[in-house]
C-alpha cells in the first residue's frame, strides 16, 4: 500500500536502499524527576532519512541523532533551550 500521513511525508515512498545515509538515533534517557513519560519523536525514521539524504551537509549526515531539547520534557522558555543547546557544534531545530 503507499499512503501519506497526516503530516504530508509519504513513508512508503522512501526505501533503504535510496539513501545512503543511515540515521542513527541516540536512545534518550528517562526522565530524571520521572513525572515526565517517554516524548514521542516528531520525525518518523523515514523523515530523519530523508532530511539527512537531501538537507543534512555532506559533512555531517553521518552524525548521530539526539534529541536535546523536547517542549514536553524540558519545559516551553526559550532560554532552557538555548542552555540544553549550548554545548552541540551541530544543531537541527525541528518544528
């Protein structure tokens, strides 16, 4: 079947084998006050796919992916997440 979600990105039209950029997604840690529940990704692993195949420089689309900040998570002020963010090179801000 070949269907888009509701977020316009058609999954089934991207295949392993069209990119040559595997993305690596760095597995997060729980919680540290544990009244937060797992976050959900806003990007599927085919978008991740798809962003470092097309968008990612050349000299980074090796990279691991980490989710640094997360509004759930961390909270909503802008300054939280410039702090979270102060210590990457390389960072992708997703909307």
């Amino acid at each position: 079947s070949h269907s888009a979600g509701n977020d316009g990105w058609d999954d089934d039209s991207i295949e392993d084998d069209d990119l040559a950029t595997p993305v690596v997604v760095v597995e997060e840690e729980d919680d540290v006050d544990g009244d937060v529940g797992p976050t959900p990704l806003i990007l599927t692993p085919a978008m991740m796919a798809a962003l470092a195949a097309e968008a990612i420089p050349a000299s980074l689309r090796w990279s691991r992916w980490k989710r640094i900040y997360s509004l759930g998570r961390d909270g909503d002020t802008f300054e939280t997440m410039l702090t979270k963010c102060k210590g990457y090179k390389n960072t992708l801000l997703v909307v």
